[in-house]
C-alpha cells in the first residue's frame, strides 16, 4: 500500500505543487476541455500536477493510457490515447514509447504488458483492482468447460492474466456480440459477467450461451424501477445503458453499449437531456464536448478506478514504481486470447 503521507512529502520537497492560478492560465488549453465539471480554484489546484505530469512523461518516454472512466483531470488533462478496454488494449500494440503508464484498473495494465512484454508497464496504484477481475479464477474456467465440454470459452477482458490465458478469446462489451455470433459453436461460455452475457444473449438468440456468476458492482447496483422513476420525472429524457447493467435495466433504456459506443451514441443522437446508467465520470468527460447536452441523473462511482490520482500518476513516473509483470508462460497463453479478440474485431461485422 502507498504511504501517501511519505509521498506527498516527497513530491513536495521536489516539484512546486502549490496551486497556482499562473500554471492553470498556462494550461488554460486543456482546462477548455473539462471547465465545465472541473472549477477554476479546482482546476487551479490540478494544473501544476498536470504540469509537472506532463514534462515528466516526455522526459521518461511515457505514453499514458487512460480508460473512460478516470476523472476529467487525468482524461482531459494528462492522457495520450483514452477508450475503452478494447481501444486501449489496441492501442497497447501501437505505442512507441519504452513506458506505458495505465490509468485504469489492474487488468488493463496486465493487458498492456501482455501485448508489450518487453516495455515497462506502470500502474499509479497496485490496488486498483475490479470485482470482476476478483470473481474468477482459472479453476472456474475449468469448472465451466468440465461442466459443458467442447463449448469455447469467452472471457470479458475484465480478468486477470491467467483467466485470460485459460480462455479460447476474450471480448469487450463493445465485441462481445460479434465474437459469439461468429464462432463455430451452438454453445458458447462466457465468463465472468453474467449479465453482459445475459445481455449478449438477447442479441444473440440463435446462440446458447451459458455464464459465469459475476457481475461488476458498478453496474449491478442500477434497476429497471430507477430508469422508470427518472422517465416520470422527465418523459423527454434519453436514457443510455452499459451491458453491464441487469438485462431488465438494458431493456428499460433507449440504447445500450460499451463506454465508446455510448460516447458515439449521444455524440451523433445530441439529445437535449441524458441519463448514463454508468460509471460517474463518463458524463463529466464528455459534456464540455456536448455543451447542448444536459446530463442528469444518477451514477455510481466506481472506487477501484478512482483509487488513480493525479499525485500518484505523478508518483508513479517520478519513481518509476508500480511495474505491473506477467509470467512469459501465462502472458504467451493470455496474449492468444487477447490477440485473436483483436483480429475478430477487425473482421467486417455482419
């Protein structure tokens, strides 16, 4: 566990951290993008973090990942390249730079190292980890096969490397339906989200597809009653869903998809008001973008992903501590299941 006393002190005694109304009008280009759900003393306290950040990262050859889901400081602020998993997880295969630095969960990180075995991988925080990830195990993947023989497996990437390298593919929420409807199987295991394969399912029919129990605490926490008392309040309201979500929830909404394709989805459909039945800082990072468009409603916070911060990012390139390895013989196997995801989402759906 950090000591974040220690560190805080640290930083201090060697970067000028003090908030500074003269770094954030130096950086008043990024501000732009997040002025309105970041406010200027706030933005005041982030921008030397930002700063410092910033120079640091060029000088250790860093590139930062960060998934839609960080806050408006470091996706707006610090970021290289943001997405989802599957964006990210491209993405992991096209960097240049000798560190890759993940603001996102463990898994993400693991990933990235899995499909960049040769370049340091840092993550800000060890403990960012994710109640999917933590739902499963190889031994429930040999569980799920035992249990339906010969039926391919299908992990959702939020898992950990050996999950992974147990698996025949594994899917985003944004691939997932593409990549069951296109194997060659009548049955088809999908672990660990139950409902994302629940949801899938639906889309799906033609396929039996069988699941896990896992669910991700985020998005389970949301019901079908709660979209409905949000429509009587506002019977104009566009409500939009991860498949994360219970399929009661998902059917209840006006649109569902990954965190990219709800991003797409309210960029080109502009409704005058939105409800994202997602994780808190989806809205925020896309509603300077879609200033016509009023987000409201509620949202749960995931705690895993907000354990990375602008001071630990910093921490973390300053040090260069957090290198998330993998063992060569599960990165081998996990890389397959990543990399044949890959290429399945390059092929033309449909």
């Amino acid at each position: 566990m950090l000591d974040q006393i220690a560190l805080r002190a640290e930083l201090a005694d060697l970067y000028d951290l003090s908030p500074s109304t003269e770094i954030a009008r130096a950086n008043a280009h990024l501000y732009r993008r997040m002025d309105r759900v970041v406010t200027p003393p706030d933005w005041a306290i982030h921008a030397p973090y930002v700063a410092a950040i910033n120079k640091l990262k060029t000088e250790r050859g860093a590139v930062i990942l960060a998934h839609n889901y960080m806050t408006p400081e470091i996706y707006h602020g610090i970021a290289d390249v943001v997405g989802d998993s599957l964006q990210l997880a491209i993405e992991a295969t096209k960097v240049k730079a000798d560190v890759i630095v993940q603001c996102g969960v463990h898994f993400m990180a693991e990933t990235s190292k899995i499909l960049n075995p040769s370049k340091t991988v840092l993550i800000p925080d060890m403990e960012a980890g994710c109640s999917l990830a933590e739902s499963i195990t190889a031994a429930g993947i040999a569980e799920m096969r035992a249990k339906y023989p010969g039926a391919p497996v299908v992990t959702y990437v939020n898992t950990t490397a050996e999950v992974k390298a147990a698996s025949d593919i594994c899917c985003t929420s944004s691939n997932a339906a593409q990549i069951v409807r296109g194997l060659d199987s009548d049955t088809v295991i999908m672990t660990p989200d139950k409902y994302l394969a629940q949801n899938i399912a639906a889309l799906v029919p033609e396929k039996r597809i069988v699941w896990w129990d896992g669910s991700c605490i985020v998005h389970e926490q949301y019901t079908a009653q709660d979209l409905r008392d949000f429509r009587a309040w506002s019977p104009d309201i566009r409500i939009i869903a991860h498949p994360e979500c219970p399929p009661d929830v998902v059917a209840e909404a006006d649109f569902s998809g990954s965190t990219s394709g709800i991003i797409d989805y309210v960029t080109q459909q502009r409704p005058e008001k939105a409800m994202l039945v997602t994780e808190c800082s989806m809205a925020a990072n896309i509603s300077d973008a879609l200033p016509d468009v009023d987000f409201v409603g509620p949202c749960n916070m995931c705690p895993f992903m907000k354990k990375i911060t602008l001071e630990k990012v910093l921490w973390s390139l300053h040090t260069m501590e957090g290198a998330v390895e993998v063992d060569p013989v599960v990165a081998d196997k996990a890389r397959v299941a990543v990399q044949r995801m890959i290429d399945f989402s390059a092929r033309p759906s449909g």
